[in-house]
C-alpha cells in the first residue's frame, strides 16, 4: 500500500546528494507479489529471477532448524564461532581471517564503510553487479566504471583506470548478470599488477556451481595477497537467500577492520546453524550443480536452435537479447513467468532467466517462443 500522504519533507532534501542520487535497487518480483496484482494463481507462476536454488536447501536445514526455534528470543553469536570455525576448517584458513556478513551483500557493504568516503574512489566494470555501485555511492566515493570487454571485465582497462585516490577494485567472478568468467592467470597476473594500498574484491557468489577445474584457490591466494578479499555466499547454491548470509576471507587486519563498521548482530543464529549443515551437505550441492548444468543445456540449447543470441554464462542464470525486452518481460509476467529486466546493467535489449526445474525451464521455453511469435 502506498501512503497518500504527498507532503514535501524539507529534510530529505538535507540529505547528502550522493544518496539522492542513487537509483533504489530492482529486486526480481516475488511471486506472491505477481499473483496479486495479476489474478494468478500462486502455483501457476514461475521465479526465474533472483539466481535461487530451484532445488530449495538441504534437508539437513530444515531438521537443525526445526530442533532450534526455541532459541531465537536470543541474540545470535555476535562472533559467529562454530560457522567460523567450519569455514576456516574447509577453506584452509583462520577464523580470524573470515567475516561473516548478512549475505556477501553486507560484505561488499562491509568494504565500501571502511575504505571508502567521499576522498576516494572504487574501479569497476560495466555489465558488473549493481551493488557495487550503490555501495560506493552510498559511502560518497567516486565510482570509476570501465567498458566491458565481451560483456565482462577487461582487467587492463581496469588498471588503467585506477587515479590516485583509488582504494577499492571490485570484480565479480563469475559475473551477475552476465555469466562471463575470467581465467586463473588473468586475475593471478591482475592481483599481481594491482598496487598494494588497494583493495580488490573478489566476489565469488557463484563459486558452487563452476567445475571443480575452474574453481579458483582464492581462499589460499589471500595469503599471497594481502589486498584481496574473496566473498561468497550461502545465497545461491546452499539455497539460503531468504535467510541472509554470506562471508569473506581476506588477510586477518583487513577483518579486524571490517568487524569495526559491521552491526554486532549483523547474521542471524538460524542463519548461522543452517549454513553450519548446508555445509555438510556435499551431496545436495552436487545435486544442484548437476541440475544447474542440465538446465543451462536445456535453456541455451533452444537459445541456439532459435537464433536468439545469448551470453555463454558460468552462473546459474543466462543473459539473453529480444528485441523489446521490457514488453517483452511484462508479456511473460503477465503469463506467470517472471524473469529480470537488466537495463539497469547497461544491458536494455536483454533479459536475465535463471536456471530453474526442468518443468519451470520448460514453461518459460515455451512462453518465451510464444511471446516472441507475437
Ligand atoms: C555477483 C553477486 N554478488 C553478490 C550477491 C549478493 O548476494 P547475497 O547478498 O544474497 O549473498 C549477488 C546476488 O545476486 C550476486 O549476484
């Protein structure tokens, strides 16, 4: 509901313009939110459009989670100890060396409070996830964006880039919403040119889903390089979204400083179990690999036959051109198929599809060539 309330607030002109500017952030629509304002049934629509795991969370969350209820009238570990404590176990590393955000979100968010203010300035890529942007507006730096180089980063351009007050590189690997993927040497002969006073993120949110081959050792690079900071999260594979959470490993004093600027609570204790067992579940991510690469085949595969251009992706989701893209989205919402806009990346002649169940792919298939058939 939409408060008719149109008073003019003088203060909210008072805030800094560098918040004024910013374009609030498009979500993907919920599906409760279609049904209602489109008259169809719940069941009837399909969520393609927030990279979510179409196989839902392990069945080891919903026992820990269940067992654990009772304790939520009590803060969460501030600390995080025992999710922590796993991380550092799998990933080769120290506690000390990892920050727990709520979602990797809060971590890129983490990143621009303590390096960034109005003095400084963030370098990242055209078609790059839009939080980098807004987290970097928001703390009053300059953001430096360079042209993509086949709809990806162009990690030269990237250093050319950097100007004198540079803190902050982010890159996304894969990237959202453009699937595209940088090699191992490319960002080891990167991280080597980047100057040492800043900072580069290295955001991995699809990490599960690349072949085991193309899964970088960044966990272990942190070591070698104490200006990266590597993120991921328990979003996307684990199937963990709706409960926000998300880490980043990096050299110990670039966490001590960002648990300075991070809410003492900032991950919920639910949160914090349910990544503890989602870890364990090394089945259901390979499960839900296994049903990410099939869906990928199923989607592209009629992308092909179909001369409808589209972006090769390493995510779980695709990138693909129609002419039209907005009406072309409103048609197959309206049809109950809700998918994602990306002119806001720069991209407005394309639209972004998750990889869903082989029944949702196949419904958005066959909308989508309906649609287009006009
Ligand atoms: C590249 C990338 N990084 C980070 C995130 C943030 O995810 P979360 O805050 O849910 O961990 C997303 C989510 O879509 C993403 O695509």
């Amino acid at each position: 509901m939409i408060s008719p309330d149109n008073t003019v607030l003088p203060l909210c002109d008072l805030a800094p313009t560098y918040v004024r500017d910013i374009a609030p952030y498009q979500s993907g629509k919920p599906i409760d939110e279609v049904a209602r304002e489109l008259g169809i049934s719940y069941t009837d629509i399909v969520k393609l459009a927030s990279n979510e795991n179409p196989l839902g969370f392990s069945p080891r969350v919903a026992s820990v989670v269940n067992q654990h209820m009772g304790e939520i009238s009590r803060y969460p570990d501030s600390d995080g100890f025992h999710l922590k404590r796993q991380l550092a176990e799998k990933l080769n590393v120290f506690s000390d060396q990892i920050v727990l955000g709520n979602g990797s979100n809060d971590i890129l968010e983490l990143v621009a409070s303590a390096f960034l203010s109005s003095t400084g300035s963030a370098v990242y890529s055209e078609h790059a996830f839009i939080v980098y942007h807004l987290a970097t507006k928001a703390s009053g730096a300059k953001g430096i964006v360079t042209p993509a180089k086949n709809f990806g980063h162009d990690l030269q351009a990237m250093i050319q880039a950097i100007e004198s007050d540079t803190r902050v590189i982010f890159i996304a690997n894969p990237n959202n919403p453009t699937g595209t993927f940088l090699q191992r040497e490319e960002i080891e002969s990167f991280l080597n040119d980047v100057p040492a006073s800043i900072l580069v993120v290295l955001d991995e949110a699809y990490y599960e889903y690349l072949s085991k081959d193309e899964q970088l050792p960044s966990n272990s690079w942190i070591n070698r390089f104490p200006n990266l900071l590597v993120c991921r999260t328990f979003s996307k594979a684990y199937g963990l979204a709706g409960l926000r959470i998300g880490y980043g490993i990096a050299h110990r004093k670039i966490v001590e400083l960002l648990n300075r600027v991070r809410q003492p609570f900032n991950v919920g204790s639910i949160a914090q179990l349910s990544a503890v067992e989602a870890l364990k579940d090394e089945s259901f991510i390979e499960e839900s690999v296994k049903l990410n690469v099939m869906g990928m085949q199923q989607i592209t595969s009629t992308f092909q036959a179909k001369n409808i251009f589209f972006i090769p992706s390493k995510g779980n989701f695709v990138t693909f051109r129609v002419n039209n893209a907005v009406e072309i989205y409103d048609s197959l919402l309206k049809q109950g198929v809700i998918v994602r806009p990306v002119g806001g990346y720069g991209l407005k002649d394309f639209l972004r599809v998750s990889i869903g169940l082989q029944k949702e792919n196949k419904k958005f298939i066959n909308t989508l060539l309906k649609t287009l058939q006009g």
